[in-house]
C-alpha cells in the first residue's frame, strides 16, 4: 500500500503508469466505502469520497469478453483483446498474451502480469490453470 | 412535467443530401443542401431558422461554422456531441427552447463526406488518439469501435446463446427493406450465408456486420404544433424524447448485454404516453447487428437475451411480425460517420406515409433510438401522426 501523500504529489493516472513502468500494477481502494475501482480517479464513483489508496490487487481475474482483432500477417498478424473482471471487482481492458486466438474462452481465469518495454509498463494476463475450490 | 411537452412541439419539414457517394462536395455544403431542402420541405424560408443544433466528429466549434454558412442569427444553439446519438438528444432541448419562446423554429443538421474525405480514417484515428486519448484502453488497440461492439456481442452470445446467424438475420432484413428504397446505398441481394461467409474484422463481427462508410445529410426543422399545423406537411408531433449516458468506454460498461437505452427508452415512452402496443413502426441505429438486438431488449420489445430469436425468421425484415429500420438502416442505407438524423427522417417519412413500396400501413406512432459513440450514449423519441 502506498500513501495517500504520495497520490497527491501526481494525478492518479501519472501515478498508475508510473507504477507500472517499475513493473507494479496498483489499483484504488476507497478508504470511505472500501471498494476497489478501475480506472484510477481522483474521486470513488461508487460514494464520491476522495479518500482513496493504491492497493496491489491479487492480479487474479476472469475473461469477461474477448475479441479477435483480425489483422495482416505483414503488419504482425491477429491479436486479441480482453476485458476482465478482477477478483476485486474491478472490470479492465488487457489482452491474453501465449495463447492462440481459438484458445480464449469467457469464464477463463487469468492471472496479471507487468510487461515493461522500453521503461514502459503494459499490463497484461496470462491463462491460469486452476481448480474451482 | 415532461408529459406537458407532448403536444407542444412537431416536426415540420425533413431534407437529406448526397447520399452515398458526394465527390466534389464538402461536409458543410452538403450539410447546408440538406438544411435547405429540409426548410423549404417545412414551407419556411432560412430567414425563418433562429435556433440551431448541429455537430461533428472532428471541429470541437462546430455550430459556428454553421451558423455562418447558413448566415443565421439563431437565439438558441445546441452543439451537444454524443456521437450519432447527438441528433436524437437534440430534440428535448429544442422543445424547450420551442415552447419556452426563446426561438420559434429549430434547425437541426449534419453532414459528413465520410466516404469520399480525403483526409482519411487512418489520421483520423491518429488524431483522436492525440486530442481524445483513451490511456486506459489504446494499449491493446481495439479498432474504434468495432472491437467494443464486438466484446459486447461475444457477452450476449455468451450469456444467451445468441447465434452469428441470428446476427446476421439482422443485416439481412435491412438489407431487404434497402431494397425497397431508391435513396438506400446497397441494394443487391444478400442472404444470411453471405454474412457469415464474410471476412472477419473483430470476432464475432465481420465485415458484413458493419454499417457502411457513405457520404450523406440530413437535415430536420422543429417549430411549435400550433404552427406546424399552418405549413404544407401534416406536422410529425415529437410525444417523448429522453437521453440516457453511463459510460464513455466499453471496459467502464457495467453489464456489456445492457444499454443505457434501458433508461431512455421508458422514460421517453412516459413522457409520451404510450405502450409498446402502441408503436407502429421502429427505427434504431444499427451501427453494427449487435446494436439492433441489444436495443429491441433494452427498449423491452422483448425480453433480454430473446433478442435473437426476436430477429429469426425474418422478423424484423418487411413482412415479418415487427417493421425495424425501414429505410435499410446503417447497415445497407447511409451511415455518414454519425447516422442518427437518418433514423428521425426515416420516422417522419413513415408517418408522413411517404415511404412507397416500403411504406408501413397506417403507421400512427414511431419509435426513433439512437446510439453514439462504443453503446455509450442512448437517446430514443417517439413520434407521432396524431397525439394519442
């Protein structure tokens, strides 16, 4: 967790990217009515309060809906386009990356990951094997 | 209070230009040849016009060029950009401009050259990245917007078993009421193979699955009933007009198979006053299949999820159980970037019983929903021949 003075130093969304070129993917949690929200805000949409703080989520989530983006193979071939819901209910855009575009199925779990490319960090998932405990 | 707005405001005269293809022309000229044709439609003159809503997807300032085109004076102005959506929602700010005094006839107009545009799709992508960015959502590049009405398409399959055929039931039956009307862009035959066989753009959607890329105007004067009922046309009453936004991009969507149209839609029919019963005919913006479907549920032509089964058979197409996008819609009609006045011109059309071979008997009563930017902004209005 990091502190709100710190938050306060930048805006939420220099904060967010800033985090995740060092490899970090935080999320706000709301200190007034303790839900989590995405994408990053100066104010919780769900009661309003400034009051909120960087959490890093489980990172844990599930294929909401997806899309194969089809695309020239000379211009990098087809990709797909994710969103998932967190475990921290909590909805993103990311892609699924090690998979084959027939792979994807909503309701498969997929666990986060930070990719920095040039000091610059994209989040994406991965599938996850996992039993339903 | 709403409900007093009624039988207050009414639509008086309709106009559209260059659809399809309008090489030669810019955005604004045939934006004004529609404005004009849709003034002298309502037996007025320019000099008449004194309240103006219009809007583009590229000049932030756009009622000004406008306004100087045309060389009005207008007491009221509504430039309100909700994407297609926009001149649909335009209407309830007219009304109150109308009934309140402050003007006493409203133009509203748009005009793109879409089609024929030298300035391209790939800059134009470029500089909305630039000037409108979407951090959040731009580093997986979801081609705006098909891959948002593609996610939402690949939910509602999931959730209720809703079939690419049943999608493609859809393009179908635009594209037979297309058929029927001279103004609409494609015309030749299209059967429900045909889509499915069609080149993939983001899954579940292809190609075929799309509104079309045309050039086009139109154009709409609003004036007060009592007035309307002085000029040429039997005046098209504007009953109940609402506009509903939840979320501006599709990952900020809290259920991707529901719409805000689920909120104007009740509350337009309330100020209208009337039932499903009660509509004769239905006009939605069909950006994409998807759109047709998650509109008839969310405006409670039938249950959610039931919406494909709604469209099989083809039961939206002419002849079916339930007449939807008559003119051919976005998908085979015109779809100028922003396609909204279409469906409010098609309405009037239909009520006006100028429509031809495709005309519905009788239509009375008319549903108009709109839809702008990725299902994010929803405006529905319901018009009517009579007050009921």
């Amino acid at each position: 967790m990091v502190d709100n003075n710190e938050v306060s130093a930048r805006g939420p969304e220099a904060h967010y990217f800033g985090r995740l070129s060092e490899g970090v993917f935080e999320i706000q949690r709301c200190g007034a009515c303790g839900r989590h929200q995405f994408f990053p805000r100066v104010l919780c949409t769900h009661c309003g309060s400034e009051d909120l703080n960087w959490v890093t989520p489980s990172g844990r989530g599930t294929i909401y809906s997806y899309s194969v983006v089809r695309r020239k193979p000379e211009a990098g071939g087809d990709y797909n386009v994710v969103l998932v819901d967190l475990d921290e209910n909590v909805r993103l855009m990311s892609r699924v990356e090690g998979v084959e575009p027939g792979e994807l199925r909503i309701g498969q779990r997929v666990q986060a990951r930070v990719a920095v490319e040039d000091g610059k960090g994209v989040l994406v998932f991965d599938l996850v094997e996992e039993s339903h405990a | 209070m709403l409900e007093s707005m009624r039988d207050k405001v009414a639509i008086a005269g309709v106009g559209t230009a260059g659809l399809g293809e309008a090489h030669g022309f810019s955005e604004i000229e045939l934006l004004a040849q529609a404005a004009s044709r849709a003034v002298r439609d309502a037996g007025l003159t320019m000099a008449d016009i004194d309240g103006i809503c219009t809007a583009s997807s590229s000049a932030t300032m756009w009622a000004m060029p406008v306004v100087e085109y045309l060389g009005l004076r207008p007491k009221f102005i509504d430039s309100t950009m909700l994407g297609g959506s926009s001149f649909v929602a335009h209407l309830l700010p007219a009304m109150l401009a109308l009934a309140s005094g402050q003007c006493n006839a409203v133009l509203v107009c748009y005009g793109s050259t879409q089609r024929t545009a030298t300035f391209g799709r790939r800059e134009v992508v470029k500089a909305r990245a630039l000037l409108d960015p979407q951090p959040f959502e731009q580093p997986y590049q979801p081609i705006s917007p098909i891959t948002s009405y593609a996610l939402a398409a690949q939910r509602h399959m999931h959730q209720y078993g809703t079939t690419r055929r049943q999608l493609a039931e859809v393009a179908v039956a635009a594209r037979k009421w297309a058929q029927m009307n001279p103004e609409a862009y494609k015309r030749d035959p299209l059967e429900i193979d045909d889509v499915l066989a069609s080149r993939m753009v983001s899954d579940p959607l292809s190609v075929l699955d799309c509104c079309l890329v045309t050039d086009g105007a139109g154009a709409y004067v609003l004036v007060r009933t009592e007035r309307a009922r002085d000029l040429p046309h039997k005046p098209v009453h504007v009953l109940g007009s609402a506009t509903a936004v939840w979320n501006r991009q599709i990952s900020s969507m809290h259920d991707l198979t529901v719409t805000a149209a689920a909120e104007s839609g009740p509350r337009a029919m309330q100020m209208a006053g009337v039932t499903h019963r009660d509509i004769d005919v239905i006009e939605l913006y069909d950006a994409f299949t998807i759109n047709t479907v998650l509109f008839l549920e969310d405006l409670g032509f039938c249950a959610k999820g039931e919406g494909g089964s709604f469209v099989e058979n083809g039961g939206i197409a002419p002849g079916g159980h339930t007449p939807v996008n008559t003119n051919g819609g976005g998908l085979s009609c015109v779809h100028p970037g922003m396609y909204g006045i279409f469906i409010l011109i098609e309405a009037v059309r239909q009520l006006r019983g100028e429509c031809g071979e495709r005309q519905v008997p009788s239509a009375r009563i008319a549903l108009v929903h709109g839809n702008g930017g990725t299902l994010s902004s929803q405006s529905t209005a319901i018009l009517g021949n009579e007050i009921p």
